[in-house]
C-alpha cells in the first residue's frame, strides 16, 4: 500500500476507484460517481436566492466591517 502523503493526484484518484469498486462493485461504483458528479438543484438559481442582487457599494461595507471586526478579535 502507498503512502497517500506521497501519491500524486492521479495515484490517488486511481486507488479510490479501485476502492469504490471493491465495495460496490463496479455497478455501484458507477451509480455512485453519477450521483456525486451530477449533484442537485441549481446552484445559478440558489445563489441568487441567497444573495439577491447586491450592490457593490454594500458589500464593500459589509467587507470592510467584518475585516475590522476580525482584528478586534485577535
């Protein structure tokens, strides 16, 4: 077995496929990457819910006060 801290990327990828598809097979192993990769929802759509439509002039505020309010802290 490899040390994970000394495996390139594609070296890890690679093993946890080999994983998944010990595990689930390699059915499973497929069910199981189309859900991970496909996600849900509309994240185009969410983010505006969360964000709205802000104006830049306030949120270079809000930056600015969180900034100092973190500096307090520390």
């Amino acid at each position: 077995m490899m040390d994970a801290r000394t495996m390139t990327l594609e070296q890890i990828r690679m093993a946890g496929l080999a994983a998944l598809r010990r595990s689930l097979g390699v059915v499973g192993m497929v069910r199981f990457l189309q859900q991970s990769e496909t996600g849900w929802g509309d994240y185009t759509k969410d983010r505006n819910q969360w964000l709205g439509d802000p104006d830049l002039t306030e949120l270079a505020k809000k930056i600015q006060t969180r900034h100092r309010n973190r500096k307090k802290r520390v």
